[in-house]
C-alpha cells in the first residue's frame, strides 16, 4: 500500500497541540492542530487524510492573538498561530502522543 504523501502535507500541519482543552476534545473524537498561517480548510483535510490514513468529517479553524508582554522594560509581542480543530468520522482516531 503506497501512500501518495506529498511534502506540502508537512507544510500545511505544523504540529498536534497537547492541551488539556485538546485532551477532553479528544474523547469527542476532535483533534488540535497548528496549522500554516495561509492554510485554508480543504488543504489541512487532504493533509491530515494524507498523512495519517483517516477520514475528516469536518474542520474549524481560528486564528489565536499572540500577547503583547513588556520584558526589561521593552515592549515586544508573541506571533499570531493559526490552530485547527478536525473532526473524524466514527471509528477513526489519531493519537498525537505517538508522533508520526
């Protein structure tokens, strides 16, 4: 069984987010992901169908604000990160704990 993985598939999921908010999503078959910031909706369904051999019901995404914080008296801020909530059909799960 060949697997038709692409290397824009790393591109577009950058890493699982382990959360304990993605924790008890897990239990509801949801996973979290951080995403590319240009990533739309289609492209992080084929990559995660791609990448780790599930079907996708649905996917939700949103842009997390990154902080504004003074340190030493300069004020600097944390990048923007774009995060994604997959939703997979029944009987299909991925354990994020495992890595690829």
């Amino acid at each position: 069984m060949s697997k038709n993985i692409e290397p824009r598939h790393y591109d577009v999921i950058l890493s699982p987010v382990v959360t304990e908010k993605a924790t008890i999503a897990s239990e509801h078959n949801k996973v979290l992901f951080k995403v590319a910031a240009k990533a739309t909706k289609p492209q992080i369904k084929e990559a995660i169908e791609k990448l780790f051999d599930v079907k996708v019901k649905s996917v939700n995404t949103l842009v997390r604000k990154g902080k504004t914080k003074v340190f030493r008296g300069n004020l600097g801020s944390q990048s923007n990160s774009k995060r994604a909530i997959v939703t997979l059909e029944e009987g299909h799960r991925i354990d994020v704990t495992t890595g690829l």
